[in-house]
C-alpha cells in the first residue's frame, strides 16, 4: 500500500522554511518530472506534489514529506 496516495494534504522543507501541497501522483519508475530525471521504483517510490504557494511541481522521497492532517 501506497504511502501517500493521490490529493493528500502534505509539508515538506523547502529553502529554509516549510512548504504546502498536494501529491499529485506516486512514482514508481525512472522519468522526468519537475525538471528532473526521477529515479524511483515500486521498492523505492517517489511523489510528484504540486506547491500551494508557487504552483510548482517538485518530487520527494516518503521521508521528506509529512501528511496533514
């Protein structure tokens, strides 16, 4: 089972400070996405999230991200 799943509320840090959004999608294999080759699998899955702030994409490993309420 997925650790985050689709539309989750989550933090993670970002340049100092705490930023807000929502994960969009798990990453399961090797792409591109936010500007960079993501390497994950289905032992070491990775999350697209979208910044409630800027709007951006970034992707995270589990670790880095926490669940909102």
């Amino acid at each position: 089972m997925s650790e985050f799943e689709r539309g989750d509320h989550v933090t993670w840090r970002s340049h100092g400070g705490t930023a807000e959004g929502v994960v969009e999608e798990e990453i399961t294999e090797d792409t591109e996405a936010a500007g960079r080759t993501v390497r994950a699998s289905e032992d070491d899955p990775q999350y697209r999230v979208r910044s409630e702030k800027s709007g951006n994409d970034a992707v995270h490993k589990p670790g880095a991200l926490d669940k909102e309420g």
